[in-house]
C-alpha cells in the first residue's frame, strides 16, 4: 500500500505564512473560478473555515474546501500547534486571545475583506470574537459542534479531572495530561476519535483523525489543554447571523451546547438527528449545501438568471455518467447510448464526465456538460497513489473521499440547475453512495451499472483490512435494505456465473447470491460488433508477419509495465523470428517518455484501440476488465498482468477469465524477459477456446433505462 501521504483534491491558488511574536501561521488561500489568477479579496465574499483544537489540522476542512472554492473564495489556516504552524511552547501560547489574534492577522495578509466565518468545536468561541472584532466585516458565522463551554459537559467527562491522577485509564480518564505523556497517547487518539465520529462505518474519518492527532507532540496538546482550562464561557456581542449545526449524538459537547447557543445569538439551529461531533466531516453533503445556502444568503445579492421550461416542453433527457478509470467504460456508455437512442428516438443525452473519458466522448461527437470542467479528477488521484505497478484499489478509493465529496456536489448543482429524467451512473461510486446517504436529493429516475460487486481484502492487509472491506460491504447493503427503491435499476454488465463465489465478510452474504437477488443482468458489453472489425491490412499492419499488441489501459499507472515489456523485445524477436510489437500508451502516457526498441512502434492514444486488439497475434495488458474482455471477444491470445494489491484485478477479473477460459496471467515479480518471451511463444501457438461472449448486452441495458423513461 502506498505510503504517501493523502493528496488535497484542490490545490491552493496562494500558499503562504504570517508570523505574530515569534509565532509562524501558515495559510491557504482558494479563488473561485471566476477570479482565479487575483490575489485581492475586497470585493469578494470570503470564507473562512476557522482552526480548532490543535489536535487536528486545517485538513479537517477537506471535504468543504474544494465545493465552497467553485463557488466562494476560501481561506485554511493551521491553528497554532497543528499543520504546518509553528507549535510554541507552554500554556498560555494557546490562550483564546492567541487564536483570535492570529486569525485577524491572517485576514489581513490575505487581503480579506467580507467574510463568513465557518468554526468547529474550539474553533467557534474564537470566531464568534473575531466577528464582534470585525464588526460589519464579519457577514455572518457558522458554529459547528460548539465547544465554547456554555453549558456542562456530559456527566461521563465531568468525573474525572484532566489534571489529576486516576487509577483507571477507561473511556474518559484517558483525557487526561498524564495519560498522554506517560505512553498512553495513542490509546487516547484511538478513543478520542472514535467518540468524535460515532456514526457507523466512521473508519475513514477516525483513521484521519488518528493521523493528524500524532502530528502534534503530546506535551504541546497539553499545552493547548491548560489554555483552556481558565477559560470564562461567554458570548460576545454580534450584529451578524449566526447559524448553528449539532448532532444529536454528540458525544463531546452535548446538542444542549448548540441550542444555548442558537438562543443567545439568536440564531439558527440545524439539529443532524444521529450525527456526532463533527458533521462537516461525517455528512458533508448536507453540512456543504447548508453552508453555501447560509453564506448566499448572508453575502450582497446578486441578480438571478435562470430559465424554467414547463414540464410538457420538456424534452426527454438522460444524463449518463461514466467511470473515468478504464476507456472501456466509456466505449460500453457509448454501446448503451446508440441502443437508447434507437429504442426512445429523440431522447437527449449529456454526458458528466472527466479526462480521459471526455476524449473518447468528444470523438464520438457526444455532448458533455460544461459542467465536467469542474469534476476533479480521479485518473490523476489514481496515478498519484500507485507505486511502480502496485495499486491498492480499496484504499486508493478510500483516500479519494474529498475529492468524491466535491464531484458529487458538482452532479448535484447539475441536476439542480436542469431537469433530467434519468440518471444512468456506470461506476459513478460517489453518486451512488451520497444519493443513499442523501436520498432526499433523489429527484429522477437512477440507474446503476457495475462489472464486479464486493470489496475484497488483499492477504497481505490482514484482519485489519478484512474487517475494512467487511464494513464497507456491510454498510452497502445496509444502504440497499433502506432505500431499496433508491436505484430504480442495479444492472451488472456480465452474468450470475460471472460474479465472484465469496462473501461479502463474515456473517455477510455471499455476493453470488446477493448480486443474483438485487440486480439484472445484461450479459458482457464490449461496446462493438466483432463483425465489424476492419481487415488487419486496414489498419497498416502487414499480414505476412505476427503482431503482439501491448495496451495497459487509460490511466497513467502502466509505464512500469511498458518498461518490462520493452526490455523483453530483442529477446521475443530472436525467439519468435519476425514478431512486430505495437506499444500503446493511452492518453495519460506521453509516448516520448518510452525509449525507443527495434521491432516496436510506439503509439499515444488509439481511438479504436479495440480494431488494433482484434488485429493481433497476441497481446499483453494490465489486469483490467475491458481490454481482457474485449481480447476474448476478438478471440486474441493474451496475458495480463494484475496490478499488485489491486482487490479487482487479483479476485474479480481473473475469476471472470476463468470462466470464460481466456487470457494467461502472471504476476509482475514473473515479468522478466525470459518469461515473457517463453510465455508470448506458447500463447502464439496454442489455439483459443474462449467462451464465446453475448452481443446483445448493450440493447438489454437499454432496454432497462428505456424502461425507466
């Protein structure tokens, strides 16, 4: 698994520090996309999302920071102690006053002039000051999770003293100075957060807080701690709105905290029934629509441009969303997409979708929404995660969470801001996941589409990552049971004997049988007609010498593999006199990057790699789904090369090839030119005996989305 850290979903348009008596505070500034590139804020609503307690960084923030950035120009600060801040030393370096005075200063350097302040826990005494400092510069404040001690704490955390000795170190006697200097630091992390985040299925979130709890020293967060053992609750003065979200649930200040609060500002309060401490992290959906409505009401008013089309002037429109990890995705869309058409004549189809989808999309002459100029994008998050051919799929997924957060929040402005009759989603996995965490938002038929169902933990993870992927997949059914009828369609492109014969985790289903019971099935789509293939001297390749076709998909994770192929060609061309090679790199790859072999023609992006797939003798790829289906449906020998700890092309796709009794795989460790070469002869002369695939996949799809219209 990589060990990198985790890679923000938005970069910062300006980075950069404010020193106040010896005391550095490092800030990021994010413009919204009509004033990118200007450094000034005066005339621009700002939002600023306020530290809190030091034992967490600006990062929790993560989750709004790239939404609120379309639409506002946002400001991160590392609180004192934690990020990137200078972290002093002693008690009352982290007195209320410090905060409040270093979050002017940042104003300042940032050039902020109206602001809405966005605080959690700690942070929102320290913003309700610094609005009564501000005066008419402070539009308005949200205050979430309040901390500002206004009533007391639950009788769980009252017994035991912060400062004394106990005998025990149970529940919240590990809030305690001398548990955290003496060794038992982690062990509280480990508690804190879990009473942070007491939703189910909260792993991400309390992993994340466990991170960003060890990049502060313990003896600095007792420091933090003795700062605010002198505080005197108290609200100031304001003369703006305030708003106030609580969970219910909260389990480190009680909801009573949020509705005396709402009371002497007299402000808003928005109670998240079931939600814990911190909900801008655990719901964000809710919590960034909440703030973006807040803040639009609270900034100058703009004047409103919009047209509404009475429902019989309407015409009949689908927005299709398309997996960008695998082209193949994209040539099966476009499959279902013609069929669609013939069978509904007239319907319109736009198409949400990112780089390098929107390649295949614009070559096809499809209209994609202005809007998937705004998708942040998921191939470089993949790329960025993966080691030399090792990618750890489930976590890579994991660790896209912000940036899933913001894409589904660009879908939701889309589906807002027009009518869609359908939403078909192929692998849209943050549409899928946030419309069951949001099911209010649901306003249009949805179809969902998948080739592999089921996390599945990889040996080397453990018990640690089998009970992962057992909590994901236990959460996803729960989901099902509750909103059944949130997906007016579950679509698994493949049949039931496809599907891997595992479960879902212990005491969980067995996903054979589940995925029979919750989804149809539509046979394999490849997205052309085998019959229409080009004659092989068609494409310029000589019939007269054998062809070996090398291809690792549409991301830019291949170009070790591209690599090993590389080396091994002088060695297939002795063995196998004659054998030509034909490099593609995909979109993502610049060919100028590969070193140039004899014998072998590099290539960048084909758009109809699958008529180059069909010409070949035999082929060699990643371990994805659709090329090794598209090579078993033009009936090429192949071998295919799993990428290392990727859960769907270790478990899923090889159990698909097995059935269908295609494809030859090796692991990459095997790919020597030795074996590659020997591997490639044997493939050239033993005969295929694949099982033949379906062609009428694409026009059963369509006839479930017709369905649905």
């Amino acid at each position: 698994m990589s060990s990198k850290p985790q890679r923000p979903a938005r970069s910062a348009d300006r980075e950069g520090t404010v020193e106040r008596a010896g005391v550095t505070i490092a800030y990021r500034v994010y413009d919204p996309a009509a004033t990118r590139g200007s450094s000034a804020g005066g005339d621009v609503v700002t939002v600023v999302l306020m530290p809190t307690w030091s034992i967490v960084s600006s990062r929790i923030w993560k989750a709004q920071v790239a939404y609120l950035a379309r639409h506002f120009r946002v400001v991160t600060f590392d609180g004192r102690g934690s990020g990137r801040s200078s972290a002093p030393v002693g008690g009352p370096a982290y007195a209320d006053s410090e905060f409040v005075a270093d979050t002017l200063a940042v104003l300042t350097a940032t050039g902020t002039g109206t602001c809405v302040l966005v605080s959690l826990s700690r942070g929102v005494p320290w913003a309700l000051q610094v609005a009564h400092e501000l005066g008419d510069q402070a539009l308005g404040v949200v205050c979430i999770g309040s901390a500002a001690g206004l009533v007391p704490a639950q009788e769980e955390r009252i017994r035991w003293s912060w400062g004394a000795r106990h005998e025990t170190t149970d529940g919240w006697a590990k809030y305690n100075r001398h548990y955290w200097t003496e060794g038992g630091y982690d062990d509280f992390l480990q508690f804190f957060f879990q009473e942070m985040f007491p939703e189910p299925h909260s792993s991400k979130q309390i992993e994340d807080g466990i991170g960003w709890g060890h990049e502060i020293a313990p003896e600095r967060l007792v420091d933090t701690e003795s700062a605010r053992q002198d505080r005197a609750p108290g609200v100031p003065a304001l003369t703006c709105p305030v708003l106030v979200i609580h969970g219910t649930d909260d389990k480190i200040r009680p909801l009573a905290e949020g509705v005396k609060l709402a009371e002497l500002t007299g402000g808003s309060l928005i109670t998240v029934e079931g939600g814990g401490h911190a909900p801008n992290v655990r719901d964000p959906v809710f919590v960034n629509r909440l703030l973006k409505d807040f803040i639009s009401q609270v900034s100058p008013a703009q004047p409103v441009r919009r047209t509404w089309t009475r429902a019989l002037n309407r015409p009949q429109r689908v927005l299709y969303l398309s997996s960008p990890i695998g082209l193949g995705h994209a040539r099966r869309d476009l499959a279902i997409a013609r069929a669609l058409r013939e069978q509904r004549p007239g319907v319109q189809i736009d198409w949400l979708a990112q780089h390098p989808v929107t390649r295949v999309l614009a070559d096809a002459g499809e209209t994609v929404h202005p809007a998937s100029a705004h998708l942040l994008n998921e191939s470089s998050h993949i790329e960025f995660d993966a080691d030399e051919h090792d990618l750890h799929a489930f976590q890579a997924i994991r660790r896209m969470d912000e940036l899933l957060v913001a894409n589904f929040l660009t879908f939701t402005d889309v589906v807002d801001d027009r009518h869609y009759d359908l939403v078909v989603g192929d692998e849209a996995w943050e549409v899928d996941y946030f419309l069951h965490e949001n099911p209010e938002l649901k306003r249009f038929a949805y179809a969902w589409l998948t080739d592999f169902v089921g996390w599945l933990p990889m040996p080397a993870g453990g018990s640690a990552e089998a009970a992962l992927t057992a909590d994901y997949n236990a959460e996803m059914i729960e989901q099902r049971v509750r909103f059944r009828r949130l997906r007016d369609r579950s679509l698994f492109i493949g049949d039931p004997d496809d599907i891997v014969d595992e479960t879902f985790g212990p005491g969980l289903p067995s996903i054979r049988s589940w995925t029979a019971e919750n989804f149809d099935f539509t046979g394999y789509i490849t997205g052309f007609d085998s019959s229409e293939i080009p004659d092989r001297s068609t494409l310029g390749y000589p019939l007269d010498a054998k062809l070996c076709l090398v291809t690792v998909g549409g991301s830019g994770v291949g170009t070790s593999l591209l690599h090993r192929v590389l080396d091994a060609i002088p060695l297939a061309r002795r063995v196998v006199p004659g054998l030509n090679f034909v490099i593609v790199t995909g979109p993502r790859i610049d060919p100028s990057s590969l070193p140039p072999v004899e014998g072998a023609t590099i290539h960048g992006y084909l758009p109809d790699l699958h008529h180059h797939l069909a010409a070949a003798d035999v082929a060699i790829t990643q371990g994805g789904l659709t090329t090794c289906m598209e090579l078993t449906a033009a009936r090429v020998p192949f071998i295919y090369i799993p990428l290392q700890n990727h859960f769907e092309q270790t478990f899923h796709v090889p159990a698909r090839l097995a059935r269908h009794n295609a494809g030859h795989q090796l692991p990459y460790a095997a790919c020597t030119p030795t074996t590659l070469t020997d591997t490639l002869a044997k493939l050239l002369t033993n005969p295929v005996d694949y099982l033949p695939l379906p062609t009428t996949g694409a026009q059963t799809a369509a006839t479930h989305l017709t369905n649905l219209l």
